[in-house]
C-alpha cells in the first residue's frame, strides 16, 4: 500500500494538512482506520488472528504515526511487537512477545517464531513468540523457524 492509498489523514485525525504529530487518541484512530482499509483492500487480514495480536499490531502502527505524523515515504520502519526493543541475542530477544516465556536458545527450532507482519509498505512490525502462543495466534500453520 503507498501513502497515496491510505485515509484522508487529516480528515481521520482532524488535524490541519501538514500536521506531524497527533494525539494518542487521534494516532490510534487513524491506525484502526488504515487497518480496516486495508483489510477491506485485501491487503492483509485480522481472520484468524486473536483479539490480543490485532490489539498489538493497531497499537504499533499508532505508534509509529503518534510520533511521525504520516509516515514518510522512503522511510522504513520496523517496530517491535514487544515492549520495548531487545539487544540481540539477549534473553529478552528470546521472550515470548505474546506470554513472556523465555525459550533458551539450546532449545529446538520449533518451539520458539520469530516473523515479521507488514501493515503497510513501509511499515513492519516484527516478534518472536514460543510455539504454544504462535500456535493460538497461526492456526494454519507455521512456515518459518528463528
């Protein structure tokens, strides 16, 4: 999805054009309404997924925009789906981001995700979940390992 596809911004927010930071209030109900666009687009679905991870994910993407205004073009942004952002190969970068499970990294492939989700084109949000969170929150299946 390009910018130019996204809501009126400034209609969403009520801000005047050129606004580069919103309200928490107003960022969060411009992310609900670029992710209800975009899952009417097709571009993405919430189907499947717990109230939690579409409660996380809408939470980012305010983030991004309470901070940034419109996210800008040519910029790319990567937020965690935790709290807070792990130094890697921490026992933080090996926590569940969904229960707080530490899984040690001696313990086999399968039991602990990491993924990455993008919500627009350049905007990702990326996490690492333990086998028995990612299995509530993708049902249909796992395709990769950390």
């Amino acid at each position: 999805m390009i910018n130019s596809e996204l809501p009126n911004w400034d209609a969403a927010s009520g801000a005047a054009f050129g606004v580069r930071r919103f309200t928490w209030p107003q960022a969060y109900d411009v992310a609900v309404q670029v992710l209800r666009i975009g899952n009417g687009l097709g571009l993405f679905s919430f189907d499947g997924w717990s109230g939690w991870m579409e409660g996380r994910l809408t939470r980012r993407l305010a983030d991004v925009i309470h901070h940034e205004g419109r996210p800008r073009p040519g910029v790319v942004y990567v937020v965690p789906l935790g709290d807070g952002i792990p130094v890697p190969g921490s026992d933080d970068d090996r926590t569940c981001d969904r229960c707080g499970h530490f899984v040690p990294p001696t313990a086999a492939d399968d039991e602990f995700y990491v993924f990455s989700i993008t919500l627009m084109a350049n905007v990702s949000v990326c996490g690492g979940m333990c086998a028995p969170c990612m299995a509530m929150e993708n049902p249909q299946g796992v395709v990769a390992h950390a």
